[in-house]
C-alpha cells in the first residue's frame, strides 16, 4: 500500500434515500481509471450488496481493497466470513483486513491468531484495526508484531483528541486511513481563514491530512467532486495551520441538551440502563468498554447562551454516568 493516497469510501448506507446504484457505478469505475485504486468497504455495507456490485464492476481492475468485519470471539465464524467476503468482492485476497469496531470483551490472542493464519493462507495481504483507541491499538501491538493499519475518524476538529495515536503510529510505522475528514471545520483560526481565499473546507482538509502523511477517505457519487479531489490533492500549501487546544473540560450540569445520530435520545440515567429502545452497542456496554480501554471517540459539545449542547455521543455520554457519577467531562467544543 502506498502512503498518501486518496481513498474512496463506499459506506454509502448512513443515507439511503439519496444513493444511487447506477452513480455508485460510474463512481467506482471513475476512480479506478482515474488513480484511485484503493476502496474501502465493509461486510454491513447494504447488508453485503457493496461488496457484490464491486466485484461485479471492478474486481479485474488493478485495485485494493480494504474490508471492514464485525468482531465475533469465534474464529470459525471469523474465517467463514472471510470466505463469505472474498466470495462477494471475487477475489482471492483482500488487501487490507480490519474488524469495523471493537468490542469490551474482545480477545486480542484470538483476533492476532486469526489474523495470522488467513495472511499465512494468502486470504489477506495484511490486517488493521478500524475505531480502535490509542490503549487498544498500543494492546494488539504487544500481540501483533506483523505490518498494521489504522482506521478512524480523524478532522482538524478532533485532531487535539487524537494526537496520541497519530504520534504512536507514526513512531511505529503504522499507516492511519482517515474518514469524516472535514467534520465539524473550525470556524475561527486565522491560518485557515487565509487559505479559504483558494480552498474550501474539504479542500483544506485534504491537503492538510497530506501533509500529515495520512490517507484521506473521500466518499461521493458526484464524478466533478471526485475529479476535483484528485486536482487538489496534488496540491501542497507551504502555510502551517495552527490548531488551538479545543479538548475542553465541560461541566456535566451545565450540559442541557443531547443530541444522538440514532435518533434515540434517553432522558435519564435509568432509562439508559433499561435501554428499552435497543441501542446498540447498549450504553451499558459502552461503558464496560470505557472502563476497561477509555473513550473510542470523543464527546462533542457547542456553546450556547448558557449551557452547553451534547452535538453527538447520546449512548456514551450516559455510560460515562454509568460507569462513575462525574462531574465534568472531557469534549472537543465545536464553533
């Protein structure tokens, strides 16, 4: 795999009503001829269908493939699906392996033993780890001594939460693949400001995680935005962007509204524990996760007149309460 490259994302399904088979079609085949040669999906991507219309469409290309899993503690049913992958994408290996989420009762012998048996069966070429946090990754290391990759979400925005893990992977060699790029584009730095004369914010955040040596996951049907994807990724601003530290500490009571990307909003602490309406993972889970490895993603929060609002992160903010009644939280806060 080359480092630096730009990605294309083919996880389409958080919007369903506006996706289109046939614009998908010419999207994957587009970036195929044009230099992106690296997809990445997932086996819960339309439930499989993704996997089934890249290996209809573009499978005798030369591409790579990297392929999200969901995390089961059974190797059998980790192989089987596997076979159940390779069969969808026609092909004989997939390039990059990496389960989609991590799990609180994970066993990282098996994943590292899973891992190295399908390399040594020529099924995958080499595995990663996708919305794993810096413990975690620092864990299945001590495991896993063969070539790793990363997945997260990773912006300007969120950059202060992340810097330990992009530390870690760059002083280790591990290439970290980047979605949601432009999430929550800070509105107020100056050094932006200037290069929003040239750049939009998408822009911006592709040459700036570039210049970060990491690979960008750009995801639309729109054929003139990926061309102009491509056209600004060559590009290098020599202007350093000065990210202040927005990972603030928030005070738990002043916090009044919660807001969730599920739609599943609990009003209280005991209805998130009977999670009647099946979130899932369910904040209790979550939180015996929080306390075994820490926080997968961070808290966002805005500033209002005189309380703050919880942008994102409904189920882990009430498993943060879960786990131990606090009286801040750590959040990045969005302008």
């Amino acid at each position: 795999m080359h480092k630096n490259k730009l990605i294309f994302g083919t996880g389409f399904n958080d919007n369903p009503k506006k996706f289109s088979k046939k614009k998908f079609i010419n999207s994957i085949n587009y970036c195929a001829d044009q230099g992106i040669d690296i997809f990445d999906t997932a086996d819960n991507y339309f439930n499989g269908k993704i996997q089934t219309i890249i290996g209809e469409e573009i499978s005798r290309k030369k591409i790579s493939i990297i392929n999200k899993f969901q995390l089961i503690n059974d190797k059998e049913i980790l192989h089987k699906n596997l076979d159940r992958a390779l069969k969808k994408l026609r092909r004989e290996r997939i390039d990059i392996y990496m389960p989609h989420w991590p799990k609180f009762d994970m066993n990282y012998n098996l994943i590292s033993d899973f891992a190295k048996e399908s390399i040594g069966s020529s099924k995958i070429k080499y595995f990663g780890l996708s919305n794993f946090n810096f413990q975690m990754v620092k864990d299945f290391r001590k495991i896993f001594k063969d070539k790793l990759f990363i997945q997260l979400e990773l912006n300007i925005c969120n950059y202060n939460f992340n810097k330990k893990i992009i530390k870690y992977c760059k002083n280790n060699n591990i290439q970290i693949f980047a979605y949601k790029v432009s999430d929550n584009f800070p509105k107020k730095i100056e050094s932006i400001d200037k290069l929003k004369q040239k750049y939009n914010e998408y822009e911006i955040s592709l040459i700036w995680l570039k210049k970060k040596k990491i690979s960008p996951i750009i995801k639309s049907l729109n054929l003139m935005h990926i061309k102009k994807n491509l056209d600004v990724f060559e590009n290098y601003f020599k202007d350093v962007i000065r990210i202040k530290n927005n990972y603030i500490s928030v005070p738990i009571s002043k916090i009044k509204k919660l807001n969730s990307g599920s739609n599943v909003i609990y009003k209280n602490i005991k209805d998130a524990k009977r999670n009647k309406k099946k979130l899932f993972p369910s904040p209790i889970d979550i939180s015996k996760e929080i306390k075994i490895y820490g926080l997968l993603k961070p808290f966002f929060v805005k500033k209002r007149e005189n309380y703050y609002e919880l942008l994102s992160g409904q189920a882990r903010y009430w498993a943060y309460q879960i786990l131990k009644k606090r009286k801040y939280l750590k959040a990045i806060l969005v302008e």
